[in-house]
C-alpha cells in the first residue's frame, strides 16, 4: 500500500525531494556563493508551496481510487517488437551524432580537432545557440532533429528493460547511443536527460507488473539507479577533464565538485540578481517563448509584439558567472507574483493529472507526457524546460508516431 501512495505523489515526490536538496546545499554557502536576499528565498517557496496546493487539491478526489492493475506489463508487451524500436531509435540516434560530428569536425578543420582540443568543439556548439549571426551548418540541425527522433527511445528502452524478457538488456542500448551524442556534443546534460526519463519510464513500468515482481524490482531499481549517478559523476568529471585547462587530478575532481554545486544552487543567487533589476512583463512569452516564435513564423502573432526574453550571464560567485535561474523567473517575468502563484499552482495540478491518468491505464503515449512533466519539475532548480515547449511536444508526438506505426508489433 505504501508503494501504491508512492506512485501516486512521485512526481510532487521529485518535485519537493530536489527542492530539498537545493536549498540544504545552498545553507551551506560554498564556494563563495552569494547569498540571496530573504525575499528571493520567500518568493520560491511561495512557488513551491503553490506547487503542491496544486498536485494536492487535484489528488482529494481519488484518494480512494487507488487499484493495481489488473494485467501485467509482461502480458501485454511484446519485447520483440520493443526491442526492434529501440534498436531503431538508437540507430537514428548515433545518426545524428554522427552528423554533429562531421558538421562540427568541418568547421572546426578537421576531425582530430575532438581529439586536440575538444574546447573549441564545445564552444563552437554554445556560438551556435547563442549567435543567431552564426546558424548552424544543416548537417547540424538535421543531426540535431534526429536525436530529438531518438529521444522516444528512452521511453521505449526503459520499458523494455522492466520486462520479464532476455532482451531486457538491449534496452540500455539507448543510453549507450546518448552516450555517444553526449560525447560528440562534449556536454553532459544530453546524457542526464536520457537518463532521467530511462529510469523514469523503468520505474514507472514497475507499477504495472505482478505485485511479487514489483517488490522485487525495488531492490533492483535502486542498484541500477545508483550505477547511473554514479556513470553521470564520472562522465561529469571526464568532461571537466577535458574542457579545462587544470592538470592534476585532484584539482580536476575538485572543480567538477565546484561546478556540480553551483549547477545545483546557483540558480537561487541568479534569480536574486534578475529581482534586483528592473524589467517589464513579457506575459507568458518567458514561461513559453518557443510557443510564441513558432506563432510567429506562421503569422498567427505579430513579430512587432515579440519581446525577445534570455538568460544573461551573472555572478554567482566572485568568479563564477552563470545564467540558470530556477523556474521562478519565467513565471515572475511574465505576470509578476500572480504569475509564480497561479503558474506554479497549475503546473502542480498539470503533474497530478499526468499521474493520474497514466495510472489508471498504461500508454506510451501518457508515459511519455507524465515522464515530460516530471522532468520538468525535477529540472525548476535550473530553469522551466517548458519554456522549450514545442522542444518538449516534437518528443510526445514521436513517441505517439512511433506506437501508432508499430502498434501490433508492440502489444500481444
């Protein structure tokens, strides 16, 4: 019973859980950080609090409606016809590795340019997505689209790997591919994204087998959980090895620490120098500015009322300069404290449907939006991710594609 309640709060469970850990870290105020005026802190909790009010109104009225599924996963799912979709989407995403690789390898000279200074590869990707002066090459956002294709396999692959099945394994092929993308692009969040919904869509799969094989899949879902942070870590200090400058090993872990705790915190010290400057409401263009460049094209929204909103650099430390700014700006920049309130109010009660729903019934297709949503509130420390909202619909279209192609080699 108690497993079935944690299914039902898991994604106000994330949401609380990283919010948790953030503002411990940040009571510890290292290195150097900058402390945060009280009414910054206040105004995140007030989005916090607005958050669960959300998720928790929304949970009164099943709170009885709490049934374990009448057949298992294992009953239902071909792991054949699984397999071969995510043998599919991890060939589709070394494809498009592939293709950054040639289009940055191009740019930059020549292929050994990975091997000499992988640097100017990192810094050549950020120029493309900052420099609108400098587009990228169309090798790059083909190869870019691609991955974006191959994102549904992360669902698929984590479902996969849930099954009672001697093809369970192939499932972790997908991480492999984003492994490789992860690489190629010499950036780690590629590779945490396609893990957090791969461990996700596991767990979440777990819901729908047999009651004994649901008991025994927890001890196996924290192994396998703790092995992915722990291949996230060392990939993250790999990257610090090789985009900076130190030498010795202990100065290398010692800034990978560095900069793993102000990913974290230091979003809090970034919101407190946006609050402090004057600015106007954008009314919603914040929260979902890639909704509104897309109305745009199709002249469905004048461009002279696009108010083009980004993320500035600013000093969280001394030395460190950082443009993450936790969920709360977009929602403060475009409607103010009625914003971070009734946003982050109907976020929560978004999360809790989500839930719901999926719950009730399995589909790819609801996994897919809950595993979305989750991702979301996991990632409010850093920024909201929905502001790349049409980023986020291309992926849940993909997976519907894929179900609705494949549909009688996925189900019995």
């Amino acid at each position: 019973m108690l497993l079935d309640y944690l299914y039902k709060y898991l994604p106000l469970c994330i949401f609380l859980g990283i919010w948790g850990i953030v503002f411990f870290l940040y009571n510890l105020q290292l290195y150097n950080i900058y402390p945060a005026s009280s009414e910054t802190i206040l105004l995140i909790l007030y989005g916090i609090l607005a958050f669960t009010l959300g998720y928790l109104l929304l949970a009164i009225y099943d709170i009885k409606d709490i049934s374990l599924p009448q057949r298992s996963l294992d009953d239902i799912i071909d792991p054949k016809g699984l397999f071969l979709i995510v043998l599919m989407l991890s060939f589709i995403t070394f494809l498009g590795a592939s293709l950054i690789f040639i289009a940055v390898s191009k740019e930059l000279g020549g292929y050994d340019v990975y091997f000499r200074i992988p640097i100017a590869v990192r810094n050549q990707i950020v120029a493309y997505q900052l420099d609108p002066l400098n587009p990228p090459p169309v090798l790059f956002i083909l190869g870019n689209y691609l991955i974006n294709i191959g994102f549904a396999g992360t669902l698929f692959g984590g479902v996969l790997f849930a099954l009672k099945s001697r093809l369970r394994f192939w499932g972790i092929m997908i991480v492999i591919s984003f492994f490789v993308a992860s690489l190629v692009t010499v950036g780690r969040y590629t590779l945490f994204n396609s893990l957090f919904f791969f461990v996700l869509a596991y767990v979440l799969s777990a819901y729908f087998l047999s009651k004994e094989r649901r008991r025994k899949k927890l001890i196996e879902i924290v192994i396998y959980t703790g092995l992915f942070v722990v291949l996230l870590s060392l990939f993250t200090v790999f990257l610090m090895e090789i985009r900076t400058t130190i030498s010795t090993q202990n100065a290398i872990k010692e800034f990978a620490l560095k900069t793993s705790y102000l990913y974290v915190t230091g979003g809090v010290t970034a919101l407190d120098n946006f609050l402090s400057q004057d600015f106007s409401f954008v009314y919603g263009q914040s929260s979902f500015r890639s909704l509104f460049k897309w109305l745009v094209r199709f002249d469905l929204w004048p461009e002279s009322n696009l108010m083009y909103v980004h993320e500035p650099f600013t000093n969280v430390t001394p030395s460190i300069r950082m443009n993450t700014y936790t969920f709360i700006k977009s929602f403060y920049e475009d409607f103010g404290i009625t914003g971070v309130l009734l946003l982050s109010f109907s976020f929560g009660a978004a999360c809790k449907l989500a839930n719901y729903y999926f719950l009730r019934s399995f589909s790819f297709i609801r996994m897919s939006i809950l595993l979305t949503l989750s991702f979301t509130a996991m990632m409010t420390f850093y920024s909201f991710y929905l502001h790349s909202v049409t980023t986020a619909l291309f992926r849940v279209l993909m997976v519907a594609l894929v179900q609705y192609i494949f549909l009688k080699k996925i189900y019995k």
